[in-house]
C-alpha cells in the first residue's frame, strides 16, 4: 500500500476521493483556492436624482468619485441651474499575502505579534504599554490607515529563534506571517487562505479594539530526513513529540522547505498512481494535515519508520498521528530539510 503524493499539480483528481469528517474552521473548498485572492469590493453608494452621471477613479485603489447633475426644476417651474453632487466612496483596504513588502505587511507583522500569533514579541518605542499599542493599531484599522508603529522585535525563545528564525523578516509578509494569519482566520471564522483582506482587517480591527489576545504557545513542526527520518512537534520552543518518520522515495519525494498547514482531515480516502504505472488505493487514511500541494502528515500503518517508504507524504505511526493532529492546526509551519 502506498500513501499519497499526487496533489503536486495542486488538483484534487488525482487522490481525493472520498473525504469526512473534515475538522477545524471552514477551510478553502478545494486546493486550488491556495493560490487564489478574492477581492471584495466596497459597494458603490447609490444616487437616485435624476441625471447623467459621470465616473472617476484615482490611481492605485484611491478613492474614486461619482459627480451627478440632476435637471430639476424650482419653485415656479422654470428650469433652474444643475445641481452637482459629488459622492466620494473610501478606497478599499490593501490586500496582503506572502511576498508583500510594505506599511501594511509591517500593521499586519505588528498586530499578529500583539495578539499572540507569532513567535516574537514586539515593543513599541513610543510606550511599553503593548494594551495601548493594540488600542492604538485598532484605531489605525478603523480609520483605513494600516500605518505600523515604531519599535523592536524580540523572539520569544532560542529554540525557535535557532530552528525557524531565518524565515522571518519583519518588513515583508513572509511565511511566518502566512501562517500565523491562517491560524487567526481559523479562529475567528474566515475562510483560510492566509491573505490579509477586508474580512481580516475587520477582524483585527476588532481584536485589537477589546486586546483579544491568543495564549495558545506557538507550535512549528520540523521533518528531517537524514541521517534517520524524525518528525519533531514544538511546543513554545520545546520538542513535544519526537517520532521516526517516512517520506517521499527518490521517484516521488517529499518538497523541501517550509509551509504552513492550510487543509485537515481526521480521515481521508487516498488513492493514486505510482510512478511504475500501478495503482493504489489507501481508505480511512488518519489525522491528515496539508502543507504543500498534496504533502501531509499523516497516520499510516508500516512495519518500520525512518526512511523514505511514501509517495511524497509524511507518515507517522497511527498513535503518534493522533497526538500530533491534536496539537497543530491551521497555519502550523511545517519544515522539511535534508
């Protein structure tokens, strides 16, 4: 029996069949939705006088306009000159995701920190009040100016900083702040797709508002695959978990690098093609976490564990998939390195 490996194209036809079960927050509806923003547009206000109406928009999401001239007529029934009324709709709020350089990449970095989303804390430089800091950010929010504070960031611990500290870069959206994000959509009910945009600035805008602030530890995982294959679960800087892991063989390998988790399954039928040309087909696969296209950790049944046995997926034992299903969640970072 071989596990699954197939969803590298980023399309479920090849191995997901059959899903239930399925955990958490509502997730995106299928794997394609990864690489897809979706912008939600501010409504135009609507002007009811009669009139031709003319239409400009500035430059790089400014506000835009609407001037309407409405032909009435006064009091004595002659024609009177046209009135203008002019309607200025709010420019929309930025849309970040990973990659993004700028003042809202760095609101963002600040206001996850404060919350309890990251693995760094963050003092500002005008007060160490961080309660007037959120208050501050959520003012921001509400007026539509994600404009960051001044100050210094500071990891929490040495294990973490040692294990996942050259991923982060305070000044850009980068994949610590992609998962912390998918963590805080998982919790407050937006769809998961680790991109900053109206919904989540709401959001935010609220959490700050009421210091709304996570105490759950930050939680990473980490594949090695040499010299013996080991999954290691941390737990605020911490191993939680230790276990020997299989994944990808030299014709299907697992990808090499660091991304969150962004779809779940307590269990999960899995079938496919291996690269020989035969088939496989894998149902009730346990405690299934996503990361990268059709990578995951999850359960499987082997004789042994500490070498590459899979079709690109991570295995663990079934006992040990359990615990570790029941400690990541959405936006977990999950590492695999040589």
């Amino acid at each position: 029996m071989k596990s699954f490996r197939g969803l590298r194209m980023i399309t479920l036809s090849f191995c997901m069949v059959a899903v239930s079960a399925l955990v958490g927050c509502t997730p995106i509806t299928s794997l394609t939705d990864r690489s897809q923003v979706t912008t939600h547009a501010i409504s135009d206000v609507t002007n009811t006088a009669t009139a031709n109406s003319t239409s400009s928009a500035s430059a790089n999401g400014g506000a835009s306009s609407q001037t309407t001239t409405s032909n009435g007529t006064g009091s004595t029934g002659t024609a009177s000159s046209p009135a203008k009324v002019t309607v200025i709709t709010p420019p929309a709020p930025p849309l970040v995701q990973l990659g993004n350089r700028s003042a809202a990449a760095r609101y963002l970095n600040e206001s996850l920190t404060l919350l309890g989303y990251m693995p760094v804390q963050f003092t500002p430089t005008t007060s160490t009040d961080t309660a007037t800091a959120m208050s501050q950010l959520a003012v921001n929010a509400e007026n539509l100016k994600f404009t960051p504070l001044d100050g210094t960031y500071t990891w929490r611990d040495k294990e973490t900083t040692q294990q996942i500290g050259s991923l982060w870069n305070s000044n850009t959206a980068n994949v610590i702040t992609e998962g912390a994000l998918m963590h805080f959509q998982a919790d407050h009910h937006i769809a998961v797709d680790g991109v900053a945009g109206p919904s989540v600035w709401k959001a935010l805008q609220s959490a700050l508002s009421t210091h709304e602030v996570s105490k759950a530890p930050y939680v990473f995982v980490t594949v090695d695959e040499r010299p013996t294959e080991v999954l290691k679960v941390w737990v605020g800087g911490q191993v939680a978990v230790r276990t020997l892991a299989n994944t990808g063989i030299a014709q299907s390998p697992t990808s090499i690098g660091t991304w969150p988790i962004y779809l779940r399954f307590q269990t999960q039928e899995m079938k496919g093609r291996t690269p020989w040309g035969t088939t496989y087909d894998d149902p009730g696969v346990p405690y299934v976490n996503y990361f990268h296209g059709g990578d995951a950790v999850h359960g499987f049944p082997r004789a042994s564990y500490g070498y590459p046995q899979s079709m690109g997926c991570v295995e663990i034992p079934v006992s040990t998939a359990k615990q570790v299903f029941n400690i990541v969640t959405y936006g977990t970072l999950v590492t695999v390195r040589k």
